[in-house]
C-alpha cells in the first residue's frame, strides 16, 4: 500500500499549489438548523472557523485520501485576537438571526484539530468556550479533534470553561478496521490510540458532563458498495462497544484534488447509493442503542450520494427527518432499487479492477 501513501501524497502537494488564498475572515462562515441534541430535538449553530490547516493533512503524509480541508484554509498563522474576533462577529450574527432558544448546541469545525494548540491557540480555545458559557440556552458545545491531541489536561480546561455544559469531543474514526483505516483512508491513528482517547473521556466523566463522538466513513475508495454497508455496521458497533456516546455517519462526497476525485475520474471509484446508506441506517438502529446521525450533505450531487433523480431528494428529506427522531425510515419504493441490488451482489467482484495508475 505504499502506493497509496507515496499518491496522495503527490497529489496534496500538487492540490495545495494550486489554491487561490483567500482571507481567514472569507473562509469562515456560519448557519444553523434543526438538529438531535443529547436532550432531544433542538437547533444547532455551525461554525467553520479558519485555522492555518489540519496538521495531519500538511505533514508528510498528505492527509486523509477523501479530504480537502486543508485546501479550505488560510495556510497561515491566524492569531487568536483574529480568531477570536470571527468567532464573535458569526455568534453575534447568528443570535440575531435566530432568537437563541433553549436548547441549542453549537458546533465548531475547525477543519483539522481544535484541541490542537499549533491550529485553535489556547487563548482562543479559551476565549470561544467562555464565550459561549455565557448563554444559558446553550447546552452543547461540539468540537472536533484527532484523538492524540484529547488529554485529560486539555479536557478538564475545557469542560471547566463551560461548567454544566455538555462538551463533546468528534473524532474521524472513520471505520473500525485499522487496516482500512491506514493503508487505504491514511488516517495515521490505530484502535488503540482511538480507545485511549475515548476512555479519558470515559473516566472524565465522573466530573464533567463530557461526550465522545466519532464520524464514520461510509464508502471509503477501493472499497465495494457490499463492504461499505457491512464496514459501516460493524463500525457502529465497534464505537458503542468503546464507550463512544453517539455516530455520526459521513457518505462520501468527492473533495477536489483528493486520492478520491483522481479514481472518480479513472472511473474506479464512485460515491455510495443512496439506498445503501438507507439500508446501513436501518440495520444500525436496530442494532446500536446510541444516537446515530446520517449526514446528508451532498446527497443527489454528481460529487455525492445518488440513486435517480427521481429518489434523490425525497430519500434525502426521509433520512433528516428520521435523524431528529431517531426512528427508521419507511419502505419507499424506486425503479432504480433493483440496479443498485444488482450492484450489491456483483460489486465485490467489480471493486477489485480498481487501479491506482
Ligand atoms: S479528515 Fe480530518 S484528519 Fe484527515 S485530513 Fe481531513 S481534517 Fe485532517
Ligand atoms: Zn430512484
């Protein structure tokens, strides 16, 4: 698999030499919309923040195979008084747009590691959950963060700076099975370094009201429609039996200049149907007791999820319902089913034509 490594890694640097800067105030941006809270059916807050870059994607390994982040951000320093101020002016706007009502969650992405000081400093890690702590209707905070950087040093700062608030921590697991996992995603992370992680949240939580959440990865590249639903189900399962409090699924999208877009291209690759991501959440709440999120972004895109134009958008409007109440979706039936069984059967056959060169 060294092939993979040594091409995506080509391909970042190529990608990254390409980007047109843009300024850190430009790259940030802000909504918000229904959402599943810990408590029950709630809004929630997004945030993009910009930071100079996950630090993953920028070492010499050339980042994760399905993403482009990194071609999203500044690729500078953003000081924390910068920071800071973004983060200011976005909850600023969007508390005036939606009336804050009880209860919100806010979500912060950082595109690479908030609880890595070299991207989030902590002043304004600091700065941004004090802020917040001021709003009572707010009951979560979510960040996001690769586990060698969740200490209990970190955690506790944290949590400490918003007391009674829920503070979780995401993680891109991505999928269960190490292997998968390094040799075809370039994750860098193995299952041990993943349940050190969550188990000091574990521990912590005797003092603090701290969550864990992974993001699984549902089709990663040379990986068949067949073993993406099985991969996603066993992940689900995996993360449960770790301690981990909720899953959030991610279908991939092609991101540009990605491992991912150059097999798309050759043919070799193509997002997961959107029937499959029905049938993973089907057989994951039946199997799974903790929350689990579909997300949805880029479904019915050429870059994203597809059945048929016909399905694309009722399918997609099934799932958000069915992740706010957690329930599961109801038989729907489309002409283009009977080829996406088809596929089912006969992909494990057809994935392995997949060629890197
Ligand atoms: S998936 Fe996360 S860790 Fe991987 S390159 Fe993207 S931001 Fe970095
Ligand atoms: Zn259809």
């Amino acid at each position: 698999m060294m092939g993979i490594n040594k091409l995506n890694r080509e391909l970042r640097e190529r990608s990254l030499g390409r980007i047109d800067k843009k300024s850190p105030r430009k790259l940030a941006a802000s909504w918000s919309s229904e959402d599943l809270l810990y408590s029950g059916p709630g809004r929630s807050i997004f945030m993009v923040l910009p930071t100079p870059g996950c630090a993953w994607a920028l070492s010499d390994s050339g980042g994760c195979t399905m993403c482009s982040y990194v071609a999203d951000s500044p690729l500078e320093t953003v000081t924390a008084e910068e920071l800071l101020g973004i983060f200011h002016e976005h909850l600023k706007k969007q508390i005036q747009r939606e009336a804050l009502e009880s209860p919100t969650a806010v979500k912060l992405f950082v595109s690479g590691s908030f609880l890595n000081p070299e991207e989030v400093p902590v002043k304004a890690r600091q700065g941004i959950l004090m802020a917040l702590d001021d709003y009572p209707e707010i009951e979560e905070v979510v960040v996001e963060s690769r586990p060698e950087y969740v200490t209990r040093e970190v955690l506790r700062e944290c949590c400490e700076a918003l007391p009674g608030k829920i503070f979780e921590v995401s993680m891109g697991l991505e999928t269960w099975d190490e292997r998968r996992r390094l040799n075809i995603i370039n994750k860098g992370f193995s299952n041990e370094e993943f349940e050190r992680a969550v188990s000091i949240i574990q521990e912590l939580k005797s003092e603090y009201p701290v969550r864990s959440k992974v993001y699984l990865l549902v089709k990663p590249i040379l990986t068949s429609e067949k073993e993406a639903i099985s991969d996603a189900i066993q992940s689900a399962e995996y993360a449960e039996q770790s301690g981990v409090d909720r899953v959030s699924f991610c279908p991939s999208t092609i991101h540009k200049g990605t491992l991912m877009e150059m097999l798309w291209r050759k043919g070799s690759y193509q997002p997961p149907w959107i029937w499959s991501v029905i049938e993973i959440i089907r057989r994951v709440r039946s199997l799974v007791k903790i929350p689990v999120i579909m997300d949805t972004a880029g479904f019915g895109t050429r870059r994203g999820p597809y059945n048929c134009k016909k399905c694309n958008s009722a399918l997609k409007d099934m799932i958000i319902q069915s992740n706010i109440h957690q329930t599961i979706p109801e038989d729907f039936e489309c002409k283009c089913r009977s080829k996406w069984l088809a596929e089912v059967e006969y992909s494990g056959i057809t994935h392995s034509a997949s060629k890197l060169s």
